[in-house]
C-alpha cells in the first residue's frame, strides 16, 4: 500500500511513522521547503521524535517532497494540514481547500482520501468532496472520502497513535471501508461513525468539552480565590469520586491548536447553520480568555502584599509553552499574560528549558538560564507552566524569597501563592 501524507506537523509525521512501521510505503507531501529538507536528512523539527526516529523512519523507505505530483502514485492521501481561525475569528480552510486541489489534480481512479485536520461538521462533503468530483469522479466509485479524526495528545508518554482508537466515518459504506482498512493496519481500535458529520462533530464535542470543564474549574478558581477556599484541595477531594466526576484544574489559560481554536468551529457552524449562538462556547471562551488578564492582577495584588507596586517591577514567566514539558507555543497563554504585565508597567523576563527565544509584539524577551539566576535577579515570577525542570527545583522554589504566583498548583512555600 501506498500512502501520501500532506502536512508533516504534530499530526502528520507521527501517523507517517506508525504507517511506515507497519509495512506502508509513506511519502511526505509538505509546502514548507524546510521541513523536507530537513526529514529528508533526518532531522526532526517535532518534540516527540528525535533525528533517529526520522533516520529509522527514512530507512523504511520513506521520502519527502513539496511535489504534489507524487499522489498520482497513492493508494491512499491523508490530509493533516492546519485549519487555523482567520482574523475575524472564523474558520480557515484555506490550506484543506488548497490540499484537496492538489489532491483532485494529481489522482487517479481508486484513490481513497482521508481529511485528519479538526474542522466543522460538514466541511468534508460541502468543501473535499466537490472540489475532488470537479474532474468527474464519483464520490463511493471512483474516489473514497472519509473524515478520521486526529487524537494526537503531544508529550503524552501513555496513549499515542496506535493506543487510542481512532474514528472514521465515509461518505459511503465503501468509503469508510477502505479508510478503515488503512488504519486497521497500525491502529490497536477502529470505530466506525455513522457518516462524516457525525465524525467530525466528535471531535468537536471532545475538544469543546475539554474547553468548557477548563472555563468551569477557572471560574471556580477565581471565587475560590475571593472567598478564601483552596481550589487545588476542593479539585483533590472532589476527584477522589471513583465515578461521575473527571478533574480538571485551573491554569493561566488555554492554549495549543486545539482548544483554543477547535470549539470557534463548532460555534462558526452552528452561527451559520442555526442563526444561534452555541451558548456554553461562547461563555467558556469568555471565562479562558480572561485567565491571563486575570493572573496578571493577581501579581499585581501580591506585589502589593509585599509593599512593592507592579509598575516597574521585574516579573519572569516560568515557562512560556501552552503546555508542560513541550518546546509547543501556539496560542499559549504566556503571550496574553505577558502582555498585560507589560501593560501594568512591569518588565517581562521569562526561563523555559525548551524555548531559546521568544518575543512578545517583536520585541525579544530576555531570558535567564536558569530558576536560581531567574529568582535573584527579579521582584517576582509566575510559574506558568510545571516543566520537569522547575518541578526538580521544586526546593529551591519553595526557599526562594522572591514572592512567586504558582498558577499550575504544583508547587509550596513560604513566599509562593497558588493561583
Ligand atoms: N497538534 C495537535 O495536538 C493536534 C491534535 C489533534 C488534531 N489536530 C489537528 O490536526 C491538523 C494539523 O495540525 P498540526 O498540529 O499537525 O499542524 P502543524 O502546523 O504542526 O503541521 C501542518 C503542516 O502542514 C503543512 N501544510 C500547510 N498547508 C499545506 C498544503 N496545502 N500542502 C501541504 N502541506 C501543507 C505545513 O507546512 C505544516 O508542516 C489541524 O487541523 C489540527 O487542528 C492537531
């Protein structure tokens, strides 16, 4: 079987990989001319994979290429492009819409294409499926469509892509059957879904779910907070239910490609379709947003505490991922919060063992090397995000006398304040 991947991002090179092992012959299809290259001598530009898993995966056969050519020669074409939001804050099909022509150009009769990348209910049979039938091919004869989507949890040593099942539904019977096929091939479970909305809107109903019981223990964090009640021990006890209860804690806010993109989707469709607004999103979306906002004046409210006033205050960011233990910084809450401390007049500095640099508005942020140096040198900190790293520093944090905000609730001392 051959298969081409188009987009080798977090969801495109680990399914290159887990197909490749089990015996497909993979090739990469990617715009970015680096990312080629760089597979091509196998380098990895994706955390969960160092240079010689793309050197075992470049032994079994595997290329590279922004030829769009190399579909004529596919069984089978999985698109994992992005699907960002546009500045209105809208879906952005531009790069699915763009994949899907190069798809329609180069295919010939047989070929099954499967769409992994999170995107509205509909999008597979209103946007793919007439832009593949423009060269005259029958949807279920001539080409296969289906939706499948991705599951991928980045930085998650437990459940990767063979461990968690993984959705399909087809435009037909036939369509999901031979998706369905392909993935059967290295996917431990396959769950058919009754059609591709029903797929697609899974995905949603999962990120969109996530989104709201994040928005919900955020809100409940910051009454908590008012009222004087630990909120990191109310979600230990209340976790300790064997049943009928998942925990979530509160954080300085959302981040990554998923949640803070995924459940607008929903919400687009739902707008357009319905005239109705998705109430739950739009109110998740308001408590999330508000987190940075939020945290920044609780620094502004503990410098206070410790007689010093934020403005001109040095203030550092641990960690500036959206999440721990990744080098990931899409969409990551650091950004916002920086910004308000910046607004409040402090002067932002930041360590992150997996970010060299970073910047907020085009400005470069100065970073310190390491905790120790971080807390001699600033009036405060607020560990964002519990990296390994500041977790085996977990000591020198709790003596520390620089007044720190602990917005992860994994860490203790005397001048330490969780969120
Ligand atoms: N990252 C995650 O954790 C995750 C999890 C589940 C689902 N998803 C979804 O999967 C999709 C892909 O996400 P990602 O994180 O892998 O994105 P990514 O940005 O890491 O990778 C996408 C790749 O697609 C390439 N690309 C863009 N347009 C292209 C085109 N027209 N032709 C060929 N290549 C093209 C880009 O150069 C890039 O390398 C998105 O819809 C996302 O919502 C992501």
């Amino acid at each position: 079987m051959k298969a081409v991947i188009v987009g080798l991002g977090y969801v495109g090179l680990p399914l290159a990989i887990a197909a490749a092992e089990a015996g497909v012959q993979v090739t990469g299809l990617d715009k970015n001319e680096e990312i080629v290259s760089g597979l091509t001598v196998g380098r990895s530009h994706i955390d969960d994979f160092t240079d010689a898993d793309i050197a075992s995966l470049v032994a079994t056969g595997f290329t590279a290429t922004t030829d769009s050519a190399v579909i004529a020669e596919a069984d089978i074409v999985v698109i994992c492009v992005p699907t960002p939001l546009n500045r209105a804050g809208e879906p952005d099909l531009a790069a699915v819409m763009a994949a899907s022509r190069d798809i329609a150009a180069n295919a010939s009769a047989g070929l099954t294409v499967v769409l992994e990348s999170t995107t509205y209910p509909g999008t597979t049979e209103e946007v793919l499926q007439p832009i593949l039938e423009e060269r005259g091919f029958t949807i279920g004869s001539d080409l296969f469509l289906a939706f499948s989507p991705e599951r991928i949890d980045p930085g998650n040593p437990t459940f990767g892509i063979t461990n968690t099942p993984k959705i399909v539904g087809g435009v037909t019977k036939a369509c999901g059957d031979k998706a369905a096929a392909f993935y059967e091939r290295f996917i431990d479970t396959v769950v058919r879904a009754k059609g591709t909305r029903e797929a697609e809107t899974a995905k949603l109903l999962e990120n969109t779910y996530r989104h709201i019981n994040i928005a919900l223990v955020n809100e409940m964090a910051q009454l908590c907070h008012a009222m004087g009640i630990d909120i990191w021990d109310v979600v230990d006890l209340a976790k300790t239910k064997p049943f009928g209860f998942q925990s979530f804690r509160p954080s300085a806010g959302v981040g990554g490609h998923c949640i803070p993109i995924d459940p607008n989707y929903l919400a687009f469709k739902v707008r357009a379709e319905l005239s109705r607004p998705f109430q739950f999103i739009e109110l998740a979306e308001e408590v999330n947003s508000g987190m940075p906002g939020y945290v920044a004046q609780r620094m502004a409210a503990l410098l206070q505490a410790h007689h010093s006033n934020i403005s001109g205050s040095t203030v550092t960011l641990l960690g500036v991922t959206y999440k721990p233990n990744i080098s990931d910084k899409r969409e990551s809450p650091a950004v916002p919060l920086a910004e308000k401390l910046i607004e409040l007049g402090a002067t932002v500095k930041y360590v992150d063992p997996f970010v060299d640099d970073w910047s907020i508005n085009g400005s470069p942020i100065e970073r310190f090397a390491s905790v120790q140096d971080a807390l001699a040198e600033s009036h405060a900190a607020i560990i964002v995000q519990a990296h390994s790293d500041f977790v085996a520093a977990a000591d020198v944090l709790a003596s520390s006398r620089t007044p720190l905000l602990d917005a992860t609730g994994r860490f203790t001392g005397e001048h330490l304040e969780r969120l």
